[in-house]
C-alpha cells in the first residue's frame, strides 16, 4: 500500500469527481407536471382544455366548496329572503350573509368572486388556445362555443352580484403581469360581450351523444340568452329566445313529477337545459356536492347543513303542492334500523333537494350524485310568462298557459283568471320562488324586480333587518380595491 | 494476524459487557501481580470530568528518568527502586501536567483537561479552525445537553445555545420541532436551519416523510440516533454560514459523529427505563354540569330544559373520555458501541434501540439504527474515511387530518368535546356507538384504538472521503455521499370508526423515497510564514442532486377488517391512486481566506457560487460573500498589565450574505394541472394552468451584520460571549396576491422585506472547583425582534390561509412580527347599565346582557372586524437556560431550565371548548358562566352555538419556565468499576419536563398545531398532551 503513486491518488479522486459531476444540469425537465409549452398541440389537449372549463364550476382549486354547490347559493339564496343560520354555522362569514351585515371583507363574497373569475380565465384559456390547435375544425369550433356558453354564464352571474365588473378575456402570463391593474368595465360593456358570446353559442349542437350528455348546446344558449335580456328588461327579445327554445325542436318538456327533476336516475333528462354535472363519485376524484349534506345522520342531536329553511318559506306551500315534500323532509326513513326518523327543532324542516337517497350510507353526502340545474324548462315557461305579461301591459292567455302548466305539474290549482299586470307579475315570482329554492334564483329575482323589493322582502325577517339598499349589490373584495386603485367600491361598501 | 488479535481482544470486551447484562453489577475475579523488589506502587489514571481511565499517561518521578505509560484501562504499575513518598509527574497531551505524592496504593490520579488546547479547535463549514483565530459566530452544544436523553436530536437543541429557539411541535412521540437560528427570515418557505451531519448536507424536509398521511408530521430527523453525536455546532453570522451559500440563510447546524480514538479499544453499553405521565390534563364539565349548560341554553333559546334538577343530579360525573385516552407509558433505550484505534485506523461500530410508547392509546416510536464509522491512514499522506449509518423508525401516530390540510381535525380533540353523558363502554365492555351527539354510530375512544396509523422510516446516509497532501501544505479532498430516505405510511379505518363508517372500511398506503447524493471537492492551501502570518486557503466545487418520487393508493368497501391496508384488492372500490415526482440540482463553486497575523488579528473572507436548478431560467445563479474580523486584545502587549483579571477578550465584527431556495421544485414554470368533470356520468379530466411562470425567479437575500465581543475573567473561570446582530431578508419568496379577476390567486415573486435583529449572552463559570467538588454554571440567553418591512408594492398585509369555516387567527402585516394574531379586545361582559347606555355591539348579532363587550377600536359605533387588531405574537420577546452542574467526589448533579418570555399563544381549542352547544362538551371554565341566578359571572352567558370570535380571551400569554432536565449521576470509582471488568461505570436518575411554571390555561405552552408553518405558529388546537418522564440508566465502558 505505501508504494500507491501519488499521481493515481489525484487521478481517482479527481477522476470521480468528473463522472459524477457530468450528471447535473441546472434546467429543470420536469417529468410529473405538464407545463405550457408543451401542452395546446392535439384534440385531446383541446378537450382536456375545455373539460377544465366545465371543472371549475363543480370543483375549486385550492380545494374548497364549489361555485355550484355551495358558494353561490350563500349569495343568492342565503342572502335573500329564503334561508338562515343553524348552530352548524361557525363561519362569521358565513353567519354575515345570512344577517345582511356582510361587508367587503367577507371571504364568502370573495371565494365567489374569485371562483367566477377563475373559470373564466380557464375559457379564455381555451378561447384563446385551442383555434392554434391542428384537428377536426367542427370540433374546434363546437369547444371554443362550448367555453364561450360558460364564460357568458360566469360573467352573467358577476355583473348581477357585483355590477360593473373588469372584463378580462385572455390569460395573464410573466410578460403582461404587470398591465393587470384595470378600472371596472361598464356592465353594458360586460352585457354586450356576454351576448356575444351567447349568439356564437346558439350554433352549439343542439343535443349530444350520450357520452356526451351535459355539454352546453344552443338550447341551453338561447335560453341564457333570454334570461341576460330579460335581466335587462328586453323583453321582446326575450321573447324571441324563449320561443326558439320552446318551438325550436329541442323537445324540452317538464317532468311528470316534480321530483324527477332532482334526482341522479333522471339527471340531464327531458327538462334540464343545462345542469352542472355532480356523480357519486366512489373512487374517482374531486367534486363535492355540499348542498346534499343537509342530511347528514340519523342522528337527530346533530345539526346539517349551516343555512338553514326560514320557516316563513316552508308556509308558503299548500300541503298538496307536491314541490314541498321535494324541497323539504323532516322524516327520513333509516334502513339499518327500519324506522322512520323524524326531525324536530328550530331549524326543521331541512331541505331535502340535493340529498342522494341511492346512497349507502345515507350519510355519505358528499358523494351525492344529485345534479345542480341552471337551466330548467320550468324556468323557460315562467320567464315567457313574464316575458308576455311585460309586452302586452297584462297576462295574455298564453301567459297562464305558460304558467299554469308549472302549477299543473305541482298538482296545484290554475292561477286566479283575469289578474292585472302587476298580480300577474307577484303570482309570477312568487311561483319562482317555490319553484326554484335552492336553486340559484331568488336573489336575483328579487334585485332584478328593482326598487326596495330586496329590501322589503328582507325586512320580513327579524335576524335580516340589518338590510339597506345598498344590498343589491354585494361589495367588491376588499383585498381587490386595496391592490388596485383602478377599482372603486360599490355604494355603501368600504 | 495483528487484525486477529485485535479482533479476538474485542470479542472478550463484547463478551463481557454481555456478561454485564446478564449479571449486573457481578464481579468478576481479579488477578494478582506477583510481588517484585523495592516500592511498588500501582493505580489509574482518570479524567477528571469523565471519569474515563486515559491510556497513555507519561508518569515519571520527579528528578529521575524512569517512566512508565497507562495502559489502554488507565492503569499502571510502577516498580522501582525509589522509595515512598516520591513525587510523580504525570503528563499527557491535551492535559495539564500533574504533580502527585505516592505514599501507598493505589494511587488515583484526576488529570484535567487543558481548556485552552481541547478548544483550540472548532468545526466550521468544510473544516476546523483555531478558536481564537475565529471571526464568526458559533456555538457549540455543552456536552451535558448532549448526553441527556432524548428521542431526537433537535430536542436536544432547545436552550442549547443562544439564538437558537426550539419548540416541540407536540407530545407525540418522533414529532418534528420548530427550530429557527435568529429568528424567521422568510414568511412563506423554508425557515429551518441547514443540518450537515459528518460534512453531508441535509436540508431537511418533512414532506419526504409525510406521503397521503393523516395525523401530525413526521420528523424525518428522528432518524438519527441522537447518542451517535459526537458534536452540534451552530453557524450562526454571515462569516460563519456564508461558505453554505444559498442554504446558509437560516443557520447551518453541523453534527459530527463519535469517532474510534487511538489507543483505545472501548466497549460501550448504555441503557435507560423511562416511566412517562401526562404533565396535564384539561378541566372539562361532567355530565351534571353539562347537563345544567344544556339547560342553560335551552333557557337562551326560550324553550323547556332538556333535564329536570333530579334528571340532572342523577346524571353524576358521567364519562370521563379524556382519562379513558391517556396512560402512563414506558420508555426504553439501549445502545452497544465498540470503538477503538491504533497507529493508522480508527473505528466506531454502535447500535440502538429505542422504544417510546406515547401516553395516548394505540401511539409510540420505535427506532433501530446501526452505524459504522472508519478512517485510516494508507500512507502518510492519504488518508480515507467512511461514515455509515441506517436506521428504521417505526411511528404510530394520533389519527387526524392531514397536517397541511386546510380542514382539520383530531383525534384527542374530538374525544374532548364528547359530552360526558354519553357512555364510553357497553355494559359488556364493548364500545357504546349510539351517542346521539355522534353523527355516525361510532365511538371516539374507538376511533382511537381501532384505526392504524404507522408510518416506518428507513434512512441510509453513508459517505466515503478520500484525503491526500499533495504537498505538505496543500490538501485535495474529495468526499461522495448518499443520503436514501425511504418512507412507507400505512393506514386504515375499520368499519366501525368514524374515519371508516361511510367508506364501509377505507385504507390508504403510501410510499415515498427521497435519495440525494453529493460530491464535495476542495483544496486546502495552510502555511505558516515565520510563525509570523498564517494563511489557509479553501477553495472547492460541490454538486448535490436530489430526487423524491412518491405513490399513494387507497382503497374503501372491505367486506371485513382482516386484512386492512395489507391487501386493497379485497375492498370493493379503488381510489384514483396519485404518483408524483420532482429532482432538483444544485452545482457550487466555493472560496475561503483565513489570514491570521500573530493570532492576533485575524481576517476570513469567503464567497460561494450557488447554481439551482429551482430557480427561474434568467437567474439560477446566486452569489454569497462574507468577511469578518476579530482581534485577541488579550494578546497584545499593551494588554499585559490586566491580564491578571481580564484572562481574555476578543473583539469580532462580520457582514455578509447568504441565501434561501427552498421552493418547491417547477415552482417558475408555467404548470399546468389535471381536474374532473363529468360528461354522461363518467368522469373526464381537465388540464389547465395553475401556476403563472416567472423565468426572474431567484433566492431570497439575507444581509446579515454581527458584532461579537468574547471575554474571559479570573482565569478564564468565568466565561463570556456577546453578540449583537441585524438581519435584512430581502427580495422575499413570497406568494404575491394578484388581482384575482386575473384567474390566479397568487404568483410566486421576490417581493419584500423581513428584518430581524437581537442580541445573544453566553456565560460560562466555575462557580467552584475543588478537588472534591465542582459547579459549574452555564446561562444562555437571547432576544431576537423580527419584523415585517414590506410585502410588495401596494400590499400591506394579508391573512394566510384559514381552515375552511374558520377565520384567519393570523396576519401578515408590514410593521408587525411574521404571523401576528389578529383579533378583537374584550372588556369583560355587557351589563345591563352598557345596553342602556348604547355602548358599541357586534354587527348583525343580538348581544344581550351577559354576552361578552368587544372594545370598539375604531371608534364608529359597532362593532366590526374593522376593530380587530393586533393581539401579540408567537415569537417571544426573549429565550433563555440556565444550567447548573454539581459534582461531588463520583457523584454528579445536573439541574437544566428552560424558558421563553413574551410569546402568544392563540388557545383554539379553549375557544372551541368555551362555545356552548347542546352537541359538545366544554371546558369547565364555563361553570362561571353569567346567568341570571350568576350575575358576576365572568364567562359569557350560554347561547346555542355562537359564532367563535378571536378575541384576547383566547390570545395568551405563553411564557414559560421549565425544569427541562434534571439528573444525578454516579461514577463507580475504578476499583469498583473494574471488579466488573468494566474501566467506567456509571448509573444515573433523571428527570425530564419536571416543573412548568406558565399561565398558559392549556395542555403545554410549547406547542405548533401547524407544524414549522411560519405564519401559524403558536396556534393550540388540541394537540398531543406533553409528558413528565422519570428515568433510570446505566453506562459502562468496557
């Protein structure tokens, strides 16, 4: 050992250092994640493109509730008229929405916001990217009307809650990071550019293969179309939409039974124009459906769901009106033990539209497979029936047609003849209320109204009286004004 | 041959030292020397603080040439013909010469260690320097801290060394620690000091370790078997940790393990038996006086009470479920080294158990782990070396949620709010699941015992180093080491618990494997001219490669509990399973001058180049330089005059920068990630953008100025270090939020400022020193003040996230420490004299008389979260031990404190356990609670379910003073020790976490729910209750 030349020492030991260091590069290739660059190229990119659009209306990336699902319901319904606040309700935030003293801080208004804005900026990711993609060009043209139907739909739901909103239609990237700062957009502006939209979306398909079933057709557009005019008061053009879609060949129809609107067996059925998608989900990923866990055990010391029924709602519904035991339940039947289990407490009855009652344990809510409709034949009838009763200064025949046939299907009787306009137009809404509850329109339909019928709505209950007119628009984040001068808040709002 | 007697003489030791188990404290005969001519005279030499027997020692009698040496058990013969008395010299290096009087035998001889030499030299990044020729920052932990027992090795930093704060994240055992040298420079990534163990390099990251799991993180530390450790010392200045470049930033702890010695061959066995109690319970309501809140509430919500007064008293003490979780656990460690050297080769050879069974059912830690270390000298000038270490831990932790997971739960606290009318057992003695306050028919106690939770660590860090003097000032090494951590977490939910009721059964496995693997080159230039300047030159390249690949699989639907997680395919739905992969390089170039005029001046300067694959494509390289300088007055001549008092004083100034890079790998790219929708009721994936890129990129700066003044006084009996120092992070990693109408919540930039500054004081004294008896005191304190400068342009503050349902307890804001809570002051309760006066009430809730007064900050009439304000902070205002050690003839006695002064802490499970439900169970700080019949009640009057607010109540004071550690050894004296053969023997009693003074109202203030999340620390939410440990151990040299 001691003849071991010094030279070989030097060259083993700074021969390994050249073979190990010849390995390392400082540019990443990263092997588990999929950037940009790479990405934009087939038609699987650019369905997989479009697929996200759709995901961010049942899913939200930091792994919250979803938009559909849960967190615009604490908006339009949870701050309107129709529900309140159980013990289960430990979120200020939340407890705020149900009390109208949110303010701009509010991290419910925010994550609402910031979700609309989020699946916006995945349809503009699409819009933008999958005209440079090389494939079949009628598919291409049918993802980009399908990103467009959801843009429009996002952007409807924005300039409704918020007013004047920033229009932003392309994704922001390390180059153009620094021009982000932008004073809100008009809401005509943001109107036109939702119509826009919506008429490159009329020539969606009109219907779809059943591996398809929930896209967004040109139904489903003409009828978003007649809601943005209506919202705006348009209503002979409304009226043309509405008309497209009832004679237009779509075979729309309403359920025979009101419950089959709400149930997985029948989801994307005869009456759903657009639905978002939920499944019971068992092994695959994401989507939580939150609206269902207004069961969540037979145990009846515990509490559901955090918004609750206000009861004033409950007394609405005649007992033969079928909609009341779709909407609420306060007995549910337990398997395991035989017996019915019956609910009694402040908070009772419990809303019963999203529960999935194929589920095993009846208590894995989360999985419910109930989808979230945001386009009904229901809703295409009451609006024409509005629609008609605007034009013509009172209710046409056509007008009760289109109302009585609601009625009709709820097992209940035809609405009084010969009311005037404006009877007509309070049977009008309230028919929508007890037809729509919890599905995303009382807020709506009670700003849309104008004047002080949010206010005097909310007034009628005690826990809402904090409410003022400034609530007929929600504020814009805070942390969105503090970073950008450009914005200025809604009146009232700090 | 010589390998065969070397080897045969270490298997006699082995085998006595098995003997020694078996039979304890046995004697074993003891041969007699045959009586020789004139004097004759024998004993041992020992050091007077180890008491371990020195070979070796030169004793010669005075005036005369002969001499005799030590043998390798210290012992020697002296046969001459000198008569008695005569006095012998005895000398060895390293130690003070001794004069001794022989008068008969034996003749036992205490040397001492020459503190001057032993410290001469010090552990610095890529080699060692002369203490006082030292120009950074360093501390070293005091080997009386390193020998107490513990589970890991950062336990055993806390109090350590000043600057240096430690908190255990919880009592679980093998949980991780939050250690910060300094304070935070970062607020969204990588706050934890660099570990480089035997010149490795670990960042360490407990996410290797933490694959789909559930419960609190995993410390990938714990791996290491802390009784291997040798040495810990803690880079603290820029002088110090610049040479570590862009890991520097945040401290660099060095770790070197224990090494054979030449002229030994030892046999070491230690063991100790611990007996661990729960330091504290809560105190919680029992069933009557549960059931008279319920009645309360009802009252409140203007309905009839659930219980009647006799329905009430009738309910009695009910279920305690906190008892029924905890109980009092053993703790085992055992450990057999063998260790030795001759003229060329040294070796270390050990192996550990260790066995720590947690205080709540159903949890423990187990560790077995090997090392080998070896070095030899093939000529004389190369000279090679290997470190070898592996180790499996097996940990069985608490159930509950993710730790990052932004909804969380936990076992322990869940078992808490049960209401304790609900029973526990059946009458049978199985599990009661028909609570009505339970929303599955489960029992948490159950949920406890039944779920499996285990995570097995395995860790192989080996290293190979080759040493050649190209000339006899010039040195080329080269080292090439891996470090393989491999990660397995095993889980299941039987049917019958509440983590497995609606999945009918859900098991999870995961597996996670980490490897990194270094190469470090350097080139070491020392030269003395004319003993006059002294220069030593380091220059080197490194390159370090590391790549973490994972998978996770769950399945759910057994048709029983037999096989659980062993075998997925008998469950009857899989999971999506997930895979993941990342590997990042790192490629360094590095220079340092030391230059020292007379070892009075002395002058470092050192730069390092860092390249990182992490970083954006415009700027993977960093540059960290460094100078520092100090000057030993005490070694100038004009000093002379006071060298009688002032036995020291040394000056040391430092600047420099170092780095932070610890984002995740891809965290510049433009990512993109999948997502799920549904198209006729099958699911489809989506794939868009989450991430903006950022190809600008870069590491975190951190400047950092030092000011150091060390002094010795009478002797150098008592020792003083001082520091002063001022940190400056910029162009922060942080998470910038964007406008979100942007689609994107955040961007990863370098924006902002966080600053830190403080001053440090080590002090050392012989308090006494005697032949017999010795004290010693050791005082560490610091005070480190850490703010906020800037978080961007146009952001002056921003709430981390909050578990959904929950408001953010936490600010970041400019002005104000990293993660200050943020909240309302209270004034006590409303009374009715408040109401009439209109005083200010919480927005959108009717607040009556006897609801808590929040304090209108603002001044506008109301209420709001406008009034929140900053309540403190987690970081203290100070940290501080102070350590005593006694020694009296063999026995020896160490007293240990340990405290933090000024830190927050915000109690969320006090405030979960202060909310009244007709559904939980309650803290019993309720019991004076404002009713009606209670007017001076002090805790706010029962309500169904108000919503929890952050307010000061809940914001506490989490100073603290611990009696860490207490033990009281003794060392059998040689005679007695070497009837057993054995050349030491010590037995010893200690006590760990014995005493707490605080006026935290919860289980421990030491306590991080959120693990080292920078922005959440110090939050409680019902963590692992901490234990009070009693031990007994032994330790023997063979």
């Amino acid at each position: 050992m001691k003849n071991i030349s010094p030279y070989k020492i030097i060259l083993l030991l700074t021969g390994s250092v050249v073979g190990l260091t010849s390995c390392n590069k400082l540019s990443e290739d990263p092997k588990s994640v999929i950037v940009s660059s790479q990405f934009y190229q087939t038609t699987s990119d650019a369905t997989s493109a479009v697929n996200a659009v759709y995901s961010t209306l049942n899913s939200d990336p930091a792994g919250d509730f979803p938009l559909y699902g849960r967190q615009l319901n604490l908006l339009v319904e949870n701050a309107s008229d129709n529900q309140l606040y159980s013990p289960s309700n430990t979120n200020p935030d939340v407890r705020a929405l149900g009390t109208e003293t949110y303010i701009s801080a509010n991290s419910r208004v925010q994550k609402v916001w910031q979700q609309l804005y989020y699946g916006i900026n995945r349809a503009n990711i699409a819009i933008d990217n999958v005209p440079t993609i090389q494939m079949d060009t009628t598919l291409r043209a049918r993802l980009v009307r399908e990103s467009k139907f959801i843009r429009a739909l996002l952007y409807f739901d924005l300039v409704r809650l918020y007013g004047d909103v920033p229009l932003v239609l392309h994704n922001p990237n390390s180059t153009n990071i620094d021009n982000l700062l932008t004073a809100r957009t008009p809401a005509a502006d943001v109107y036109t550019q939702i119509i826009a939209d919506l008429e490159d979306a009329t020539n969606l398909p009109k219907s779809y293969s059943s591996t398809d079933l929930g896209r967004a057709t040109s139904g489903a557009a003409h009828t978003l179309l007649a809601k943005v005019y209506l919202t705006q008061q348009d209503w002979p053009d409304a009226l043309t939409q509405l008309n497209l879609v009832i004679n237009g060949g779509y075979g729309y129809a309403l359920f025979p039974n009101y419950y089959d609107a709400f149930q997985k067996a029948t989801k994307n059925g005869v009456e759903h124009i657009f639905s978002v998608q939920f499944e019971t989900n068992l092994g695959e990923a994401n989507s939580t459906q939150y609206l269902s866990e207004s069961f969540t055990s037979f145990n009846t010391g515990t509490f559901p769901i955090d918004i609750p029924v206000d009861t004033s709602l409950y007394n609405l519904f005649s007992a033969n009106d079928t909609r009341r035991s779709v909407t609420f339940y306060n007995t549910v039947y337990n398997a395991a033990t035989g017996q019915n289990v019956v609910y009694n407490n402040a908070y009772t009855p419990y809303f019963n539209k999203f529960v999935d009652y194929s589920l095993s344990p009846l208590s894995s809510q989360s999985l419910s497979g109930v989808n979230y409709p945001v386009l009904r034949y229901a809703d295409v009838l009451l609006m024409k029936a509005e629609a008609l009763n605007e034009i013509n200064g009172g209710p046409t025949s056509d007008a009760y047609t289109a109302i009585n046939q609601v009625r009709t299907r709820a097992q209940i009787a035809n609405l009084t003849p010969g009311l005037n306009q404006a009877a007509f137009r309070d049977s009008i809404f309230l028919e929508r209320r007890k037809e729509f509850i919890q599905e995303g329109h009382r807020w709506f339909d009670l700003v849309r109204q104008g004047g002080t019928v949010l206010v005097d709505a909310l007034h009628k209950i005690s826990a809402k009286s904090a409410a003022t007119s400034k609530n007929t628009l929600f504020p814009i984040p805070l942390v969105e004004i503090q970073q950008n001068a450009k914005l200025k808040q809604n009146p009232g709002y700090n | 041959m010589e390998i065969y007697i070397h080897a045969k003489h270490v298997l006699n030791k082995f085998l006595k030292a098995l003997l020694f188990l078996i039979i304890p404290f046995s004697a074993l005969a003891q041969q007699k020397d045959v009586p020789v001519i004139n004097s004759r005279i024998e004993g041992t030499v020992v050091d007077s603080v180890s008491k371990q027997p020195i070979a070796g020692v030169t004793l010669r009698i005075k005036n005369v040439t002969h001499e005799v040496t030590t043998g390798s058990n210290g012992h020697f013969t002296f046969v001459t013909g000198q008569k008695l008395p005569y006095t012998l010299v005895v000398s060895f290096i390293g130690y003070k010469t001794k004069e001794v009087v022989a008068n008969g035998s034996p003749v036992n001889i205490q040397l001492a260690e020459n503190i001057a030499q032993l410290n001469d030299v010090v552990v610095v990044g890529y080699g060692t320097q002369k203490k006082s020729d030292l120009t950074g920052a360093i501390g070293s932990v005091p080997k009386n801290i390193l020998n107490q027992p513990a589970a890991s090795f950062d336990n055993l930093l806390q109090g350590a060394v000043s600057g240096v704060a430690v908190t255990q994240n919880s009592g679980q055992p093998g949980s991780s620690a939050t250690i910060r040298v300094r304070g935070g420079n970062s607020i969204s990534f990588g706050n934890a000091p660099l570990y480089v163990i035997d010149g490795f390099i670990i960042y360490n990251d407990n996410d290797y370790a933490n694959v789909g799991s559930n419960g609190t993180s995993v410390n990938a530390l714990s791996t290491i078997n802390p009784s291997d450790i040798e040495s810990i010392e803690v880079l603290k200045d820029a002088s110090a940790t610049a040479i570590y470049g862009s890991h520097g930033a945040n401290g660099v702890v060095i770790i070197t393990t224990k090494k054979g010695k030449k002229g030994t061959n030892n046999v070491n066995f230690s063991s100790y038996f611990g007996d661990q109690t729960i330091a504290k319970k809560l105190d919680l309501l029992d069933a009557s006086q549960w059931g008279s809140l319920v009645n309360d509430i009802n009252l409140s919500d203007g309905v009839a009470p659930t219980y009647t007064p006799a329905q009430l008293a009738a309910l009695g003490t009910g279920s305690n479920w906190q008892n029924a979780a905890l109980r009092n656990a053993p703790e085992y460690n055992g450990e057999l080294s063998i260790s030795g050297g001759d003229e060329k080769s040294r070796y270390l050879i050990s192996g550990n158990y260790f066995d720590q069974q947690g205080t709540i059912l159903n949890t423990g830690f187990k560790r077995y782990s090997a090392r080998v270390n070896y070095e030899k000298n093939v000529t004389d000038k190369f000279k090679i070396s290997t470190n070898v270490f592996g180790s499996q831990s097996i940990e069985n932790k608490l159930v509950g949620s993710a730790y990052n997971s932004i909804n969380f739960s936990n076992a322990f606290a869940t078992l808490l709010l049960t209401p304790p009318t609900s029973p526990i057992t059946n009458p049978d003695g199985s599990y009661y699941t028909n609570s009505p306050y339970i929303a599955t028919p489960t029992n948490p106690l159950q949920d406890i015992t039944a779920t499996t939770n285990t995570t097995t660590l395995t860790r192989v860090l080996g290293n190979v180093a080759g040493e050649y003097k190209i000339l006899p000032d010039l040195t080329l090494k080269v080292t090439a080491g891996v470090d393989i951590l491999n990660t397995v977490q095993d889980y299941y939910a039987p049917s019958n618990t509440s983590g497995g009721y609606a999945d009918q059964g859900y098991a999870s496995i995961g597996n996670g494997n980490e490897l990194s693997w270094l190469n470090e080159n350097t080139l070491t230039y020392d030269h003395a001219f004319n003993n006059t300047n002294f220069l030593n030159i380091l220059a080197g390249y490194t390159t370090q490669y590391t790549r973490f690949s994972s998978s996770t699989a769950s399945a759910q639907k057994f048709p029983n509990d037999l096989t659980s997680y062993n075998n997925l395919s008998y469950a009857g739905v899989a999971n999506l399973p997930t895979s993941s992969f990342a590997s990042q390089a790192l490629d360094s170039y590095l220079a340092r001058v030391n230059y020292s005029y007379l070892h009075i001046y002395n002058l470092t300067v050192s730069a390092r180049a860092d390249g990182s694959s992490k970083l954006g494509a415009n700027n993977k390289w960093g540059y960290f330089p460094s100078a520092g300088f100090s000057w030993n007055i005490d070694k100038n001549d004009f000093f002379k005059p006071l060298a009688q008092d002032i036995s020291s004083l040394k000056l040391r100034v430092s600047a420099g920068q170092t780095g932070n890079s610890e984002v995740p790998p891809y965290s510049s790219l433009a990512a993109l990630a999948p997502t799920n929708y549904y198209f006729g009721s099958k699911l489809v994936t989506g794939i868009s953008p989450v991430q903006i890129d950022n190809p600008n990129l870069k590491w975190e700066t951190t400047t950092q100025y030092d000011a150091g003044l060390d002094l010795g006084l009478f002797n150098n009996r008592v020792n003083l270090t001082f520091d002063a120092y001022y940190k400056k992070t910029t162009d922060l990693l942080l998470n910038v939020p964007l406008p979100l109408y942007s689609g994107y919540a955040s961007e990863l930039e370098n924006v902002g400022s966080v600053e830190n500054k403080g001053i440090e004081l080590g002090i050392n004294t012989d308090n006494v020193k005697t032949d017999h008896f010795s004290w010693k005191t050791n005082i560490e304190f610091a005070e480190n003040r850490n703010k906020v400068l800037s978080l961007g342009p146009g952001v002056s503050s921003y709430f981390p996230v909050a578990p959904t349902g929950q408001v953010s307890p936490v600010i970041v804001q400019v002005g104000l420490p990293v993660g200050t809570f943020w909240g309302y002051s209270t004034q006590g309760l409303l009374t009715a004299a408040d109401i009439a006066k209109g005083v200010p009430l919480l927005n959108g809730v009717p607040q009556k008389v006897g609801d808590t007064r929040y304090v209108d900050n603002n001044h506008d009439g109301v209420i709001t979260t406008a009034d929140k304000h900053s309540l403190g902070s987690a970081q203290p205002k100070f940290t501080g031990s102070i350590t005593n050690t006694f020694s009296y003839n063999q026995f020896d006695l160490s007293v240990f404190f340990q405290g933090s002064y000024g830190n927050k802490i915000f109690n969320l499970l006090q405030q979960t356990l202060e909310r009244p439900t007709l559904t939980q169970n309650a803290s019993a700080t309720l019991l004076n609670r404002w009713s009606p019949t209670n007017p001076n009640g002090t805790v706010a009057r029962a309500t169904d379910s108000p919503v929890p607010q952050v307010t000061d109540r809940y914001v506490e004071n989490g100073s603290y003073l611990k009696l860490k550690n207490a033990s009281l050894g003794y060392t059998f004296t040689n005679n007695l020790a070497s009837k057993i053969g054995a050349k030491k023997l010590r037995i010893y009693v200690s006590g760990q976490n014995l005493l707490t003074i605080t006026k935290y109202s919860g289980l421990d203030p030491e306590v991080n729910f959120y693990d080292n999340d920078n922005t959440k620390q110090g939050i409680d939410y019902g963590t692992y209750p901490a234990v009070r440990t009693f031990l007994a151990g032994v330790d023997v040299t063979f």
